[in-house]
DNA sequence: ACCGCATATGAACAAGTGATCATATGACTT
DNA sequence: AAGTCATATGATCACTTGTTCATATGCGGT
C-alpha cells in the first residue's frame, strides 16, 4: 500500500469538486472515489458515512476568514475601512477553493436545515455584527450620518453577496467575470458618497 | 376513471413541492406520483420524462410578473416609483407559490446550465435594464445625484434579493419574518436618501 | 522474521431510481 | 349496446444508491 499520501484530504477535495458540480446526492460515494482513484469501500475506513464528509465540508464552509479583532479602532478610518472588508469580499469571492465552498452552500442552503442555522447564525449575523460595530464608530466619530447600524449593514453587505453570486454563476461556465470584477471597489465609493458626512 | 380532474397540474404542483424541499434529485417520480394519488406509470401519460416536469415548471420562474410598461412616465415620481417597486417585489417574495419556485431556482441555479442561463438574461438583467432606464429619468430630471445608471440599478436591487433570501430561508423552517418584513420599504427610505439631491 | 494495524479490495445486500409495457377501467360518442 | 380513447394500474427492466463484510496487502515497530 502507498503510504501517507492522506486520503481523507484527498476524499474531501473530490467530494467539495462533486457537491458543487452536483449538489450532495449527485456525488455518490462511487464517483467519489473514483476521483481519488480508490474503491467506494475504501472511503469508510476515512468517514463513517457519507453525511460525515459532508459535515468536514460545512466545518470548512463556516471557519471564519475575516479579521475579527480591533473593528472600533480600524473603523475610525472610514472609508479605507469598508475598502478593506470588501476587498477581503473580493478575495473570497475569486479563491477556487472558498469559491466551490461557497457554492455548496448554496446548493445545500435549501435542502440542509444545519447548514441553514448555520449561514444564518455563523456566517450572516457574524459579518452584520461586525459591520454595525464599525457604522456605529463611524456614526460616532461624525464620519457618516446617523442611521440604524444593523440596518446599514444590511444595506452594505447585500450587494456585496450579490456581486460573489454573480462571480459564482458566471465562473461555473467559464464566463469572464471582468465586467463585475470591480463591483466590489466600485460599491465601496458608491456606498460611502451615500453615508458620508 | 375519475372526470376532468386536471392531473397534469396536480403533477406539477406536487413537483414543485418536492423539488422545493428535496431539490430535482430527491423529488423521485414515485415520490410525486404518491402526493397525486397516482402510480408513478400514470405520470408518463402526461410527461414524456422527468425532465419534461422540470421545464414546465422552469418556465413557470421566469414568467415575469413585474409591470414593464410606462416605466419612463412612472419614474418620474422619483422615491414612489421605487416604492411600488419594492412592494412588488415584496409580494412576489411573500406569495406562496412565487416563494416555493424561488426556492426551486436557487436549489438549481449551481446545477443546471440552462436555469442559469435564463436566471441572468431574462430575471437579472431584465430587472437591471429596467430599474437603469428608471434612474437615468430620475437625473435627467434633477431628482437624484448622477451616476452609473446600471450601477445604482444594481446596488438598489440586490438588497431586495437578499431579503427575498432571508425571507424564503426563514420560511422553510416556519420561524418569524415579521423582523425583516418591513426592510422591503427601509430599504427605500435608505436608499432614496443616498441618492436623492 | 514476525506481528499488528491501517488501509485497500471485491462481492454482496436491500432499497430506490427512471422508464416501459401489456392490460384494465370507465367516461364519452355513436 | 358497442366502440373509442384518455388515463389508470401492476409487473418488470436495468441501473445506481449507501453500506457491510470477509479478505488481502504492505508499512512500522518489536
């Protein structure tokens, strides 16, 4: 037998590449394994079933990538605030990997009532909560005028998700992305000339 | 043999509740079948295949049900005209039928080309061109700041799908959408007062 | 050299899949 | 009353599904 080549590793990869062609029951265990180049009996000496790669995957899909820490102080600076956090969007947005995650998520997003309570819980309420805190810094400190936090953060992240959905749909069939590519930038000075004091 | 009961339409009803829960993959034909009171063989006498039931019900999706007339005339009213849009989309969001075929879009949106395909064409883009026509009105007579016309159609819009998607992800779980029922409207207050002169 | 342990295989399983076909049923028309 | 036609059934098909199990293989430590 080869040795440590990590197979789970490789089990994962496929099963994310499978999911996010074929949404989880189009990615059978068989087809699963092929990819990997081993028998679909071999995969439960990795996983106890298949639901268990499914749940390393929806792990992976909500490890936080954002920086969480000094939100009141990197606030204060305004708009090279909101800059970053959308450019950190647009990274995400255009990374292979968090790409075919995301797209998982979507697809399972209606069937999977974890993974609902999840996006909800986890990943939506995480990036609203923090975007508050720093609209309320700014609402502060005279940057911006006044306005429910919560709410304007809404109002700054949607489009975002909007334009990663774009990205997403476009990528599946090899369409160029270059025309939305700079959305993320462009909806940062629109979004500020709509807030800014 | 029972009369003029309308078994086709009870078949697709019976699928479009299927798929919105279980996607294309789960809502088996014996599984439709049994919610119509038919052995699934009976269905094959109204549908050549399976799919034949998809693309029935896919075209359902995209049968528009915005008003497209007199949109030049109509924005002229400046913030009522996106008002009346967002109440549109509001209702669309909260009937019950529209939502369930909302779910059935998102589910397959990642997995079928063709769904993609009209989703950016004959949903996205229609609303876009429609919505830029509306606020490059707006600038021409003084209501609002000038800008990208497409760009601020984008930017107005993808709240509102975002909130469509909160709304339709709640609903599944039967939880409460009376906190963000009211955003439909926020949003244009919000919005109007980022861009109005 | 031996053993154990992790990992692989191939066969088998029960259940479910989409689809087909001969056959039956019964509401119409004639 | 007879016949037609749309629609129903039940059996059956070839195939795929997730999972299990006995068995094999070979690397690392003794």
């Amino acid at each position: 037998m080869p040795k440590q080549t990590n197979t789970k590793q490789k089990i994962i990869d496929a099963a994310i590449d499978l999911i996010a062609k074929n949404g989880y029951k189009g990615a059978s265990v068989r087809k699963i394994a092929a990819e990997v180049g081993i028998r679909e009996s071999a995969i439960y000496n990795h996983f106890k079933n298949k639901e268990e790669i499914l749940k390393v995957i929806v792990s992976q899909i909500f490890a936080t990538p954002f920086e969480t820490h000094d939100i009141e102080e990197r606030a204060k600076k305004g708009k090279s605030f909101l800059h970053q956090f959308a450019v950190a969007y647009k990274l995400v947005s255009f990374d292979r990997k968090m790409e075919k995650l995301f797209r998982v998520l979507m697809i399972e997003l209606f069937q999977n009532g974890q993974l609902r309570e999840s996006f909800l819980q986890e990943l939506h309420q995480k990036e609203i909560q923090q975007l508050s805190k720093a609209f309320f810094v700014m609402m502060q400190e005279g940057l911006i005028r006044s306005a429910d936090p919560m709410f304007m953060a809404q109002e700054f992240l949607s489009p975002l998700f909007y334009i990663r959905l774009q990205v997403s749909l476009l990528r599946i069939d090899s369409k160029s992305t270059a025309p939305i590519a700079a959305h993320f930038e462009k909806h940062v000075d629109f979004f500020w000339e709509s807030i800014a004091l």
